[in-house]
C-alpha cells in the first residue's frame, strides 16, 4: 500500500527528517515501512497498518516540531511507541516552560488526565509505576505557573529515605548532605530551564529544594509545592506535609506505592492520605499505569514481569 502524505509549508524538513534522515530510517525500521520525499510531500509504501501509523507519526513529528521549535530522537521514539499503543491524547494543551522545548506535553490519556488534575486541584495525589512521568509533570505544572506568574515561589520535597541500602556517614554541609536525595529533582528542573537561570532562582528563594523534614512550622503561600517520593513519608510526616499548604498555593504529591522503603512495619503516609482524603472537593486522586511508562521500553517490560512475580507469590 501507498500513502502519500502532504507536508505543513512552514515545515523545516531538515528539522522533520533529522539529520543524515535518521528521523526517517528510525521510522522505516520501527514499521518496516519505505519513505521518501517529492515535491513537498512524502511518500510511504508497506503494509495498510504500517503506512497509517508512519502517516499519524510522522503529522505528530510536525506538529511537535510547529509547537516546540525542535524535535529529537527521544521524541520521535516517544511517538512511535504511543502511536503503536494508540494512547496519543487528544486536544491537550503543552505546558509552557523556560527551556528551548517551548512546551512540554503530556504522551498519554493518563499523563494529559494528571495534568487536568493537578490544574483544576489544589492538592493532588498521583500515584504510578516508573518512568509515568509523575514528578517531571509536576515540576513542569509548577514551572509553567511561575512562568505566568501565578504563583511566586516553587517547593520541591523529598523525604531522605535511602533506597534499601545503608550509606553511611556523608561528608560536607548540609546541602552536600541532602543532595543526593534530591538530584531526581534538579534533573527535571534542568530539563526546563537552562543552568545559570535555575541557580539565580534557586540563589532568589524562588525555587527552594529541599528535605521533607525541613518543611515543618512553615506556612507556604502563593507556591507550587511538590512532595516526591511520598510512598516513604510515615502518616505523622505526611500530615505535617499538608498543613503546610497557604493561600494561592497548590500542592502535588507524588509516589510509587510499590516501591516503599520504610522500616518493616511502618505504614506508608501516602497510602494513607489517599485513603483518608479520597471525595473531599479540591483534591485530585490520580494512578497513572504501566501503559503511561514513557521511558525506555524494556522499563513497561520490567515492571510487567514484577507485577507478574508479585501476584503469583500472594
């Protein structure tokens, strides 16, 4: 089958078809499709299905392109394997931030339902497997508000919980202390804006990283304040957490309840919220799934196989 397919005017084709058309062979190989290009349009041979979903891939690359200014190979494998699942969301609008990318989007129905949410709710919980995109949505929503000006400040929280190992006694002052705990955030925020302006806000107490424990006696105004890792807040911690929300502020939790790393016995603070807070107004309870893993495949993969031993182990 052919399919020939006409290209936006304002398309920089070299951007579309990347360099050396490494964009197009990526495609051609995925789908096990031929593609060339004439006279403004491109042109794709191979079987019914292959053909159409190269054609959707390939109008989602323009308009990534149109919206965002530039398109790489992580987008490009990003929207082939959403196209393949059929999961591209529909009339969902990017969150502008401060980096080059214009905007960020969200891949899934499940990623552009966390995004709803955490607009229309002042306190949200998102829950998911890794790589759904929790905390990098979230610092995006965040990011994306302090661009407009709605909010004034940025609280990134984390709780220092070691990942079932024991470091020990680490050198230097307190922030050389905490930073290991936090760099999951740090990499999100240099995603969204470049280095030198991250630091001027982070030297202007507009964006604060910090410790969980940190948090207490405070009162946060006109602030997006994000807790990640929440699955290893104990209850006490997470209660002192959300009566640290002030006016104007919005608050975003976010966590892996399958990945606890509490001491044996203590129950999660997070699952407990959840619980205890589902049907009040205000707070957005959302669980994204394995089908909105928009990393690396083989990570839906390992995480299937998890689930999989789990169940058959209860």
């Amino acid at each position: 089958m052919e399919y020939k397919l006409e290209l936006e005017p304002k398309t920089r084709h070299t951007d579309l078809f990347g360099p050396a058309d490494k964009h197009l062979k990526t495609i051609c190989f995925e789908l096990d499709v031929s593609i060339s290009a004439r006279d403004g349009y491109i042109v794709i041979e191979g079987r019914s299905e292959g053909t159409k979903n190269a054609a959707a891939i390939i109008e989602e690359m323009q308009a990534r392109l149109a919206t965002k200014g530039t398109i790489d190979e992580k987008d490009v494998t990003a929207i082939i394997t959403q196209t393949q699942k059929h999961l591209k969301p529909k009339n969902t609008r990017g969150l502008k931030v401060y980096s080059n990318k214009a905007c960020i989007e969200p891949f899934t129905e499940g990623q552009a339902k966390y995004i709803k949410k955490m607009l229309a709710c002042d306190l949200t919980f998102c829950t998911g497997p890794a790589g759904t995109g929790k905390t990098y949505l979230a610092v995006a929503v965040a990011v994306s508000m302090l661009k407009k000006r709605q909010i004034r400040k940025i609280v990134l929280a984390r709780p220092a919980v070691e990942a079932g190992e024991r470091l020990g006694f680490l050198p230097g002052d307190i922030q050389a202390k905490v930073n290991p705990y936090l760099r999951p955030l740090f990499d999100s925020l240099e995603d969204m804006m470049d280095f030198d302006q991250m630091r001027k806000f982070i030297e202007m107490d507009i964006i604060e990283v910090s410790p969980l424990a940190f948090m207490r006696g405070r009162t946060l105004n006109e602030a997006v304040v994000i807790c990640d890792e929440a699955q290893n807040t104990s209850i006490s911690q997470m209660l002192m957490f959300l009566t640290r929300l002030g006016r104007g502020s919005k608050m975003i939790i976010t966590g892996d309840v399958t990945q606890i790393d509490l001491e044996k016995g203590q129950k999660s603070g997070m699952i407990d919220a959840c619980s205890t807070l589902q049907g009040i107004d205000g707070i957005g309870i959302i669980k994204l799934k394995e089908s909105d893993i928009v990393r690396h495949d083989l990570v839906q993969n390992i995480v299937q196989a998890y689930d999989k031993k789990n169940k058959k182990a209860t």
